[in-house]
C-alpha cells in the first residue's frame, strides 16, 4: 500500500537548513515493528506517523521513532508535522491570528497554537509538560574533556544540570560564544558521562537580549543535532529557575551553526501552580513530497 511521505526542513524558513524530519501523514494500520523499520529507513533523527487519535478531543495522534525507538514527545517532530498539516488543510485555517488544537502524543494530550499570515501557517507553538530538574553529579573535568573543551570553558555560574520538560537533556553552560566552534566529541567519553539519564548534552553560550547559542551533543550515532525543541524549551526553563531569564520573556536559540544548518527555535516560559511550562515555536520548509510502500 502507498502511503504518502513528506521531508521538512524544521526551526528554519529557508530550505537545506534546520533539523530534518519525515512524516507519513497516513500512518494508520501501521505496526510498531513496520513504523521502526521505515523510520530506519529514512535515516533522519526522527519519522512521524500520523493516525487517527484514540482521544476524541486530540485533532491528531502523532507517532514519533527514531532510528532505534520510539519517543513520547520531541520538539522538531511536532513544529514540522504540524506545519505540514496546517499547509495541507488538515489544521482549519484562518487568514489572519491564531488557532488552538489540541494533538495526542506519547506524553499525552497537549496543545498547539498556530499563527497564519493571508492563510498560511507562519509559526507552530507546542506547550510542553512542566520543567523537571535533576541534580548533575558530573565531574565537571571528565564532562569538558568528553566535549574536548577545558573545565575552566564551563560557566561556573550556573550548574550542569539535567532538566526535562518531556525528554531529559543535560544542560551545559558555556562562558563564550566562540567556545562552542572548539567542541569536538569523544563518543564513548560522554556517553559515560551522560549515561543513561539524558538524550545528549545541550552546550550553550548565553548572548544578549535574550538570545543564546546551542550546540545539540549526542553521545550517539549522528553525534550532533542541529535543532533541538526538547532541549530549547528546557534551557528555557533552566534559565528562568536560575534566574538569567524571566518568565514571560522571550528568548531565541541559535543552534546548528557550527553544521551548516542554522536554526531558529523561540522558547517562552510561563509559569502554571508555581511550575515552569516552555512553550517552543518555529517554522518549517517543505522539501520533498512523494509515496512510500508499506
């Protein structure tokens, strides 16, 4: 049977840039086994499937794997899925303002907004679950030589500090900006490092006005992610429950320059019964479209 694929280009208005993704938008009757092997197959960090949802208030259930598992939730998967279905009509369009649904992933029913321009979408926001933090016990030497800095790279300011807000990320604070074009990774060495709590270390170097610039690190496989939504919206929180941000203020992540693939993902932290809850937005370029048998 023919089901139809698309890629996106995710976090990015301009194409060949931003994180890569690959939805199936009729992904219903699929198996997990079956979803595994063509989410092997494309190669990219992350294959969505689309299906019908099994909860009645949810517009769409999103199905996330990577090329070894399956995942709750993930910031690019969800930008660009729903972008792509906001473009094709799936999501009711307005010409103008905003649109809320509401989406069933493996985290549960959450929200996403939308904003259209002359009725076509021109961001997608996704709510994610409230900021959870873990204490590091990371020896702060081993962790920079893993990343090939120095310790005296790292910002003794702030912690190294693991923090969720779906999937957990090792945030990782950098002094200067110029120190994230040195990091070059040893695998083996940071995947000791990170172990089993984390999906890779989140090095960033804090600019001005709200910015800050990220490099994605993964103690596996493709070695290094060039957008990370999970990851942005929980720096996002870290540097609110840190105090280097307000809750309510903007901040805007520049991430996987060093690549060749720039990317653009826009966080703001609201704050619900004294928890802190990201909210990550971004666009997304269409770049390929055709059928896949499965």
């Amino acid at each position: 049977m023919k089901r139809r694929l698309y890629t996106l280009d995710v976090f990015t208005t301009k194409p060949y840039a931003g994180n890569p993704l690959a939805v199936i938008t009729d992904g219903d009757g699929l198996s997990p086994a079956v979803m595994q092997s063509i989410a092997r197959e494309m190669n990219l960090s992350e294959t969505v499937f689309v299906q019908k949802p099994t909860n009645n208030r949810a517009l769409a259930r999103l199905r996330i794997f990577t090329t070894t598992t399956e995942l709750p939730l993930a910031g690019h998967p969800v930008i660009g899925t729903w972008f792509l279905l906001a473009e094709l009509g799936v999501v009711p369009a307005s010409s103008e303002g905003r649109m809320h649904i509401l989406q069933q992933t493996g985290a549960g029913i959450l929200p996403v907004e939308f904003t259209f321009r002359d009725g076509h979408p021109a961001l997608v926001t996704m709510t994610q679950k409230p900021a959870r933090f873990r204490p590091a016990k990371i020896n702060r030497p081993k962790l920079a030589e893993a990343l090939g800095l120095k310790a005296t790279d790292l910002d003794s300011a702030l912690p190294v500090e693991f923090v969720s807000t779906g999937i957990f990320n090792l945030m990782v604070p950098i002094k200067r900006r110029d120190t994230l074009k040195k990091i070059h990774i040893n695998t083996r060495a940071l995947a000791g490092v990170v172990s089993s709590h984390a999906s890779m270390a989140y090095c960033f170097a804090l600019g001005a006005g709200g910015s800050a610039f990220a490099r994605g690190m993964l103690p596996w496989g493709a070695v290094e992610d060039p957008a990370t939504g999970s990851a942005g919206g929980s720096l996002g929180a870290y540097l609110v429950h840190h105090g280097k941000l307000r809750a309510g203020d903007p901040l805007v992540i520049t991430q996987g320059v060093e690549m060749g693939r720039p990317s653009e993902i826009r966080v703001e932290v609201g704050s619900d019964r004294g928890r802190l809850v990201p909210k990550v937005s971004g666009c997304a370029v269409r770049i390929f479209e055709g059928h896949i048998e499965a």
